[in-house]
C-alpha cells in the first residue's frame, strides 16, 4: 500500500546494516539531488563529438597539425601533451577531492541541500502549511480538502478543487438519494454509512433527479495495488477518474465521502493495509473491507495478517483513528510523494516530525525518519569510503552519530511491532477474505447490518 516504496527501502537497508556488516563494502548511493557530481576526466569533454571544433579550439593548432594525433606529433611535443594531459587529471583528481569534503562538512552540518528552489515544490510547502494550520486549529480540519492538497501538490498544482467538490458532492447526493428511496433513518450513522458502503462495493439501481442511474462498484486494483508501477496508483483522484483503487484509496474515498455525509466512520489499519472502521449504536466495532466488499471482525485481520502481539500491546495496528490522526499521517503521505518526486530534504524530515506531534500512534512517523538517516547514513559512508561502522566511526565520530540515530530509530520501529510482510503474503491475504465473504453470502445473502428506517 502507500509506503510500499518506502518500507522496501527501508527493509532492504536495515538488512544490510545488520550482523556483518563489517565484512560487506558499502554501495555507492547516488542521491537524487546530486550530492556528488562527476567531473569529466578528458580536457574537452566527450560531447563536444566535431573533431573540428575540438581542433579549432586546441591552443595547439598551427594548421599543421592536431595535437589529438600522436602519430603526428615529435618527440618533445607528445611528452608535453602528456604532461599537460596528467596535470589535468592530477587537477580534476584535486577538484573531485575537494568536493566530496565538502559534500561530507555539507551532509554532518546541515544534511541533505533544501529542494526550495526547484520549480513547483511550492505546492507542496503549501500543502504543509494548510495541513499543519489545520492540525494547529487555525481553520477547520477538512479531510477531503487534506487529500486534494497532498494529491494535488504531487500533479504540480494541476487539479481544479472545484471539480473535485463537486463529484464528492455528487456521490454523496446519490447516498442521500437511496437512503430517502429505502425510507431509511437519515439520522442514524450506520444507516448513512452501511448506506455509502453498499453504493461503493455494490451494483443497484438508483433514483435521482427525475431519473433512474446504475451505479456500479469501485474495483481492486489488481495490477498495481503496491504503487510499483505508477506511484499515484493509491491516489483517490485516480480513484475517483478511473473505479479503479487499492487498499488505501477505497479507504481514504469511504472516508472523504462518510465526512460530506456527517457520517461517523475511522481509518484503520494492519500491517500494510487499512480500512475503515465504525460502530453502531451498543459501541459493537465493525471493520468495512473495501478491496471485497465484506464486513469483518478484528479477529480475521489478527489471524491473517501477521500482527505481533508487540504490536497488539502498542496498539499499533486495528486502531480507530480520528481525524486529527487520519490528517497528521496525510502528511506522510505528502512526505511520501515529494520524496519520489524530488528526494529527501528537511521538508520530508519536516513532514515526518510534524505528523509524530498529532499522531497517537507515531510508527509512520518513525519509518520516514528511519528511511532519512539510512539514506544519510550510507551516503557519507559511501563518501568517507568506510566500509563498516567501525570503520565509519574512526574516519568521523559526527557521521557516526547518524548510524547510531538509524540503530534507534528502528529499535523503536520493532518495540512496535512492526514487520515487512513477505512477498506474496498480502495478496494470499486478499484471496482468504475473498473466501470468507463467498461463505458468508451463501449462509446469508446480505452482508449488511440491519439499517433503522424512518
């Protein structure tokens, strides 16, 4: 689901920095920012590909010869060529160590170079700020204004808010529409949101506006649940455009629409998964499954999806959250996607500390710092060329200090309880809640709580 890229990454670095270590050479990590540039070992540079313009522009050319063709030249002139050929690379060999010292003083004093000036992350820093004004109670919290600014920020300011109300209120008009058609309670908030699950995971019939519309089921996004392929594929405005949506869009949609209706209805979530969450009127909890379209209890996720019991203690997964909480962990989501646009800054380090301060739960929170000093951490081991952590604190206790801070921060992820999943084990999961709804129906063909009527 959503960090599905970032939690790869993260395991694939934990697992290299784990028992030994000492006995493996450090990859070189080349940060999307450019941190280390190349400097071109040849004199002129090999795209300038006219042999012309190469010749015209040798300090050598008498018209006579080209200093390039060894065969041409005497004696004296080609020890001088070479001379003058290893002054240079002795020269670049100088520059070269001068700049990977300075991206070393850069990266230990001030981390990775801000991104601020690149074109169009200001929709992002906007994006921060409205957020982080809502969470502060300086404008009412919005969660479906929330999910366009942090989707909207990734296509570069591109969506029109407008035209995003509108089919929000739109889908919200057609629950409306049934629940008075059904002559159901429109007061009662399991019928607004049994209502809203059975328009999203359901064919049927609905009457509005003077005419009669089918309304069809959003369906699961089979192909790239993960986000490996495109990474707006968990996007709810991809959702909203195509029917098609994972295991984090059907949720946060469920969850923007519930909010248009006045429905009580919460975000939850296992290990690499979330739904939704609500309750009826004796406080009983149910867990709305979006991606089967099948009510479940909280025992299905604990017997199928690998929950530690430490995670069960923390409370780390199965939790309603509210929305101050399902708003502060939207901005990992922006700290997500400014990530794969434009890498790792103090703005994503800004996003993960912020979202830590709301969030009950702070395990996101903490994985986006964790995928921070990792990537930090191997770039100036890469730099400092050290080869292991002993070898790393000898060459600088400072960058030692990040090391040690990436240690930390994953012993607080696993005192979580949190596990990768195994390749494969999600999409076993889905065909297990599959199944169990194919039973369900056949013992009773409504999946749906009993909704009060007027």
């Amino acid at each position: 689901m959503k960090f599905s890229k970032i939690k790869s990454f993260i395991r694939v670095l934990l697992l290299f920095f784990s028992v030994g270590i000492s006995s493996q050479t450090l990859p070189e990590v080349k940060p999307k920012s450019g941190l280390v540039p190349q400097i071109p070992l040849y004199p002129y540079g090999r795209q300038q590909s006219n042999p012309h313009d190469r010749q015209s522009a040798s300090p050598y050319n008498n018209g006579q010869h080209n200093p390039y063709r060894l065969n041409e030249l005497s004696d004296i002139q080609k020890r001088n060529a070479a001379m003058i050929y290893e002054d240079m690379r002795h020269y670049q060999r100088i520059q070269m160590e001068m700049q990977r010292q300075s991206n070393i003083r850069m990266l230990i004093e001030r981390s990775f170079p801000s991104q601020a000036d690149i074109h169009n992350t200001s929709a992002y820093q906007h994006a921060f700020n409205e957020i982080e004004g809502m969470l502060k109670g300086e404008q009412p919290m919005n969660l479906g204004r929330v999910v366009f600014l942090v989707e909207n920020a990734y296509y570069e300011d591109s969506l029109i808010y407008d035209a995003y109300r509108k089919a929000i209120q739109a889908k919200a008009q057609l629950c409306n529409d049934k629940i008075k058609e059904g002559k159901y309670d429109r007061n009662n908030n399991v019928v607004k949101n049994m209502m809203l699950f059975s328009i999203l995971t359901d064919t049927m019939k609905i009457r509005t506006g003077g005419r009669t519309l089918i309304n069809y089921p959003l369906k699961y996004d089979l192909d790239d649940y993960q986000s490996r392929i495109s990474f707006d594929s968990h996007f709810v405005t991809k959702l909203m455009r195509t029917g098609v949506g994972q295991c984090q869009s059907m949720p946060l949609y469920y969850l923007v629409l519930a909010e248009e209706l006045g429905a009580e209805a919460y975000w939850s979530t296992s290990p690499k998964h979330s739904f939704v969450k609500i309750k009826d009127e004796n406080e009983a909890w149910y867990n709305l499954e979006l991606t089967c379209g099948a009510v479940l209890t909280d025992a299905h996720y604990m017997n199928s999806s690998y929950i530690k019991v430490e995670a069960l203690q923390s409370r780390t997964y199965l939790e309603p959250l509210d929305k101050v909480n399902t708003i502060a962990r939207m901005l990992i989501e922006l700290a997500a996607g400014y990530y794969d646009k434009y890498g790792m800054d103090d703005f994503y380090l800004k996003c993960a500390n912020t979202a830590a301060q709301y969030l009950a739960n702070d395990l996101d929170a903490l994985l986006c710092k964790a995928a921070y000093e990792t990537r930090l951490t191997l770039i100036l081991a890469n730099l400092l060329q050290a080869s292991n952590p002993e070898a790393l604190k000898a060459k600088s206790p400072e960058a030692y200090k990040h090391f040690e801070a990436m240690h930390d921060l994953y012993k607080q992820i696993d005192d979580l309880g949190y596990e990768e999943l195994q390749e494969g084990v999600y999409a076993q999961w889905l065909r297990h809640i599959a199944k169990l709804k194919e039973e369900s129906e056949k013992r009773d063909k409504s999946i749906f709580l009993p909704l009060p009527r007027d």
